[in-house]
C-alpha cells in the first residue's frame, strides 16, 4: 500500500486537501531467513498525488510517477546488495526471491521506501528508505538526481564507488537492523531530516534482545548545499 505522506495544502477553488503520498516496495510475503519472496518482482514504486472532499470523504488520484533511475529506466522495490548471509550483517540486505523460491536479480538503486517530502524551492521530491538506509532526490517527474548513502557501502559489497549512490551519510547507518533503516524524512531551513526506525546495531554483534531493549533513536541532519551531516540521538 502507501506509505509516507505529505501535505500540500488546500486547493484554492474547490476547497480539497491536497496530498502526496508513495507506494512501498511492492507485495512481499514474510522472510525465511534471510530469504524474502517477492511477489511482483518487476513492480516500480509511484509517487502518488491526491486529493480529499472533507465533505463527502471522497479520495481522487490526481498524479501517478512512477520512479525512473538517471537513464530513465523503472525503478524496483528489490534489495541492493547480499554481502553475507548473516541479516545481521552491516550493509547487507535480505536476499529477493521469487514465488517458486528462485533468487531474483538485485538493483543497486532499489529502494524500500517510507517517506517524501516536497522541496519548496524547486518542486522535486526528496525521499528516504530502510534499506540501505538512503536518501533519495527526484525531480518533477519521478528521474533519480542523487542518492545518497552510507559511507563505505560499496566497498562493503565488493562494487565500484558510486553503485549504490553518493556515500557521504555516517557509516554506522549501515548497522541499521534489517529493514528498519529511515522510516520518515522531513525538510526544514534547507536541511533534510532523517529518521531511523529502530535503535541501531551498535556494536555490530549486538544480539535482537539487546536491541528491543534500547530506546535510543537517531536523527540525522542532511545539508544538500555540501553534503554536511550531523547525528542526534534521541532517548525515548
């Protein structure tokens, strides 16, 4: 289904919310270790414009774009990299698989992605994920500019710089727990505000029950002008 929201304001003539929202990687099925199955492999993630009537309820899609890489082919929901197969591991994703269990292709730009936010200045998209995690900017019409990922995720995964995006956010993102990278995003004075979903695995051998037990939240400061971050944890 969806998965991020953001307002974007209210129709001068007819009174409707505006709204912008996004698809999430496509219809999976529950893992199997560190297997996933996916169940339309080829699906592209849309952003997804609509609009609500508060006086009758009624939703109108308005806009569908769906998401493009840099040469404008579609886009995946489907994994990144498969480093080990510890799900633990830093940097490494599930493994997709298919309804027959027959491993699929990987997609270095593929992102399982869980929010947007509209840049004032230009009208381009800026979006985040839980994968790696990432953080992605789309123009108007959906065609990848940046991505942007944790410091040595490349090299992590035996592939040339650049692969999988810009790597200029802190490494120890890279031991987000599996898929609990970013989970919401948000822009304010110019700066992209990250969100990760779940303590990190911080150290790396950091055993689930260790983890559920933390309540450290991370918040990371993006500056898009020259690629500065900053980090702040929060304790909930």
């Amino acid at each position: 289904g969806f998965s991020g929201l953001h307002f974007e304001g209210v129709d001068p003539v007819t009174g409707r919310l505006k709204f912008v929202t996004h698809t999430d990687r496509g219809p999976n099925a529950e893992p199997n270790g560190i297997l996933r199955p996916f169940l339309l492999p080829g699906f592209t993630p849309e952003i997804v414009r609509f609009e609500l009537d508060r006086g009758c309820g009624q939703l109108t899609l308005t806009q569908r774009i769906p998401l493009k890489d840099a040469n404008g082919t579609p886009l995946t929901g489907l994994p990144n990299t498969a480093i080990s197969t510890s799900a633990s591991a830093p940097y490494n994703d599930e493994v997709p698989v298919d309804l027959f269990g027959e491993v699929l292709p990987l997609d270095p730009l593929g992102g399982d992605i869980e929010g947007v936010v509209i840049d004032p200045a230009t009208g381009t998209f800026w979006m985040c994920d839980e994968y790696r995690p990432a953080i992605y900017h789309f123009n108007t019409n959906g065609v990848l500019i940046k991505r942007f990922v944790p410091i040595g995720t490349a090299a992590a995964a035996g592939k040339p710089a650049g692969t999988f995006g810009e790597e200029v956010l802190p490494a120890v993102l890279a031991q987000r727990r599996q898929n609990r990278g970013f989970e919401g995003i948000a822009l304010d004075g110019g700066k992209i505000y990250a969100f990760v979903q779940s303590p990190l695995r911080n150290p790396a051998s950091a055993a689930n029950g260790t983890l559920n037990a933390n309540n450290n939240i991370r918040v990371v400061e993006f500056n898009p002008t020259n690629n500065a971050t900053k980090q702040f944890i929060y304790v909930m």
